[in-house]
C-alpha cells in the first residue's frame, strides 16, 4: 500500500520559517520524481517544487524566487522542503507528490498558515 504522509505544517509568522516532510511507504522511492505541489484556499493546486530521482534536478516555481529549499534523503525514503521568509501569500495546503513509471501519488497534505 503506497502511504505518502505530510508533517512540519503550522502557523507562523510573515517571515518565519517551517520544514516539512514527507515520508513514504510502498514506493520505490529512489526511483521516484518527487514534488511539492499546494493549494490555497479557492484557487488550483499548483507546483511548488520538484527533485529527480537522484537529487540531481531540481526546479521551483517563480513565486519561491530562492526562499525554499526542497531535498530527499533516499535512505530514509523522505523528501524534505525548507520554507524560509514565508508570507501571507504562501499560506495552503502542502501535498507531497510521487512520479515514477507513469503512477502519481498524492498525500494528504499538511497547513501551512502564515498570518500575524
């Protein structure tokens, strides 16, 4: 059973910071293009940030503009996204996303507020 679960969201303040996780199961992970994707209220789920298999590719969104930062460790089948100077604007929900072979997978995602 393939199980990606999200952690690390929460609330903090304009320019604050956060990371989070995601740990997965019951993928060959070290195969697996793995990405951020989030939501905000109202709006389409949108890229974020993605890492190939092996790390060596990396891509973010203009709107990160090098305030994250995302990273895996394939030994412990995790991916990982430092968010630093976050704002209003970056407050959604975080989904984790796993690539390989033509199969997608989605967590459930993990808040992540930024407000006074």
């Amino acid at each position: 059973q393939v199980q990606l679960v999200e952690s690390g969201g929460g609330l903090v303040q304009p320019g604050g910071s956060l990371r989070l996780s995601c740990a997965t199961s019951g993928i060959i992970f070290s195969e697996s293009r793995m990405g951020w994707y989030r939501q905000a209220p109202g709006k389409q789920r949108e890229l974020v940030a993605t890492i190939s298999s092996g790390g060596g590719t990396i891509t973010y969104a203009g709107f990160v503009k090098g305030r994250f930062t995302i990273s895996r460790a394939n030994t412990k089948n995790t991916m990982y996204m430092q968010m630093n100077s976050l704002k209003p604007e970056d407050t959604a929900v975080y989904y984790c996303n796993a690539f390989r072979d033509g199969e997608t997978y989605w967590g459930k995602g993990t808040l992540v507020t930024v407000s006074l």
